[in-house]
C-alpha cells in the first residue's frame, strides 16, 4: 500500500512563542494589555491565557530570519513543518489565529497534551515518518533544548538531528549529530 509518510525524509519543528512569534512575554504583555483595555489585568496566569494571543490587543509577528527559515523548510518537497508548542490544546484557535494572520502555514500545529516533552514527541515523529533522514529543531527555552539533547541517543544513526536556539530571532545550530558538524567543531576547538 502507497503511503505518503514513507515520502518525508524532513521533519522541521518550530517552537511557537521567542522562537517563530515575538509574542508579548508575561510582564510586559499584562502591562499592555491593562492599557489597551483600560482596566488590570484580571488573571495571575499568562502563557495559559487566551488574552496571552488577543490579536485585537497584540499585533503578533513572526522573527524575519525564523520566518525565513521556516519557509527554507516548507520548500523541500520531502519535508514535513511543525509547529510544536507548549501552549495548551485548548489555546489551538489563538495560536492558529496568529499563524493565520501571518499567512503563516505548517504541516501540524502540534499543541500540549498530555505528559510528553518536546523530545518524546520527536521520536513519535520517527515513528510515523520512517524514511526520516533529517531532522531540525528549533527553540528558544533551555527546558526543551535539553529535551531534545536527552533524546539524540534514542535517535537511529541513520537520522541527522540539527538543534538550532533561538535568541531574538537569530538562529545558531548548538548541536547535531552529523559527522561533519562534529568534524567541523572538533577542528575549532583545536584552534581556540
């Protein structure tokens, strides 16, 4: 039987907020938010909140170079682009809201569900998508930096997996596991 997971060889997955989106971080946002709507802000929660995503509020843009990067990914004809986000399922209509706006448009939009990091869920993509050969991460938080670190032992051989942070929209690949990379950073090492 044909079947078009077998054809992804590039799995691309984009961390949502300070990676892709500049979104309004928790105290500056609550901030402006309070003086758009004339009143306080009424929750202790940000991230959680569909306010967090209020377009109507927020004018929510993409990093250029991320963005860049993103529509680099969605050009390969074997590649697979994601969105994965620790935003919580229910918040899925704001987060898309956002991409919307911003002609912004991936493979998956791969919310928070359940007890899996960022990590685990890569290697269920690994599981659905036998044929990978590449896999690029992009993030900005450490907490899941670190879950992609954790998994890179779990990863077959055969996979290369680049890990990219991301600080204010510039990009720098911390880690991969292709032989060239490690070549490469071997020989800078030398010269340091």
């Amino acid at each position: 039987k044909y079947n078009l997971n077998n054809m992804i060889k590039r799995l691309s997955a984009f961390d949502f907020d300070g990676t892709l989106m500049n979104s309004p971080e928790k105290e500056t946002g609550k901030v402006e938010w309070q003086e758009k709507m004339g009143k306080p802000y009424p929750f202790e929660g940000w991230w959680g909140r569909p306010e967090s995503l209020d377009l109507s509020v927020f004018d929510i843009k993409p990093f250029p170079v991320v963005l860049h990067q993103l529509e680099r990914e969605k050009s390969y004809t074997d590649g697979y682009v994601i969105v994965l986000t620790s935003r919580q399922e229910k918040l899925r209509p704001y987060v898309q809201a956002v991409l919307d706006k911003n002609n912004i448009q991936v493979d998956k939009l791969d919310m928070k569900h359940g007890w899996m990091n960022k990590g685990q869920k890569i290697l269920k993509y690994i599981q659905e998508f036998p044929e990978l050969t590449e896999i690029n991460v992009y993030d900005d938080m450490d907490e899941h930096i670190n879950a992609y670190q954790e998994i890179k032992n779990q990863i077959p051989e055969h996979i290369t997996l680049n890990i990219y942070y991301s600080d204010q929209g510039k990009l720098t690949l911390i880690e991969s596991n292709s032989k060239l990379f490690n070549i490469i950073t071997e020989e800078i090492q030398k010269i340091i």
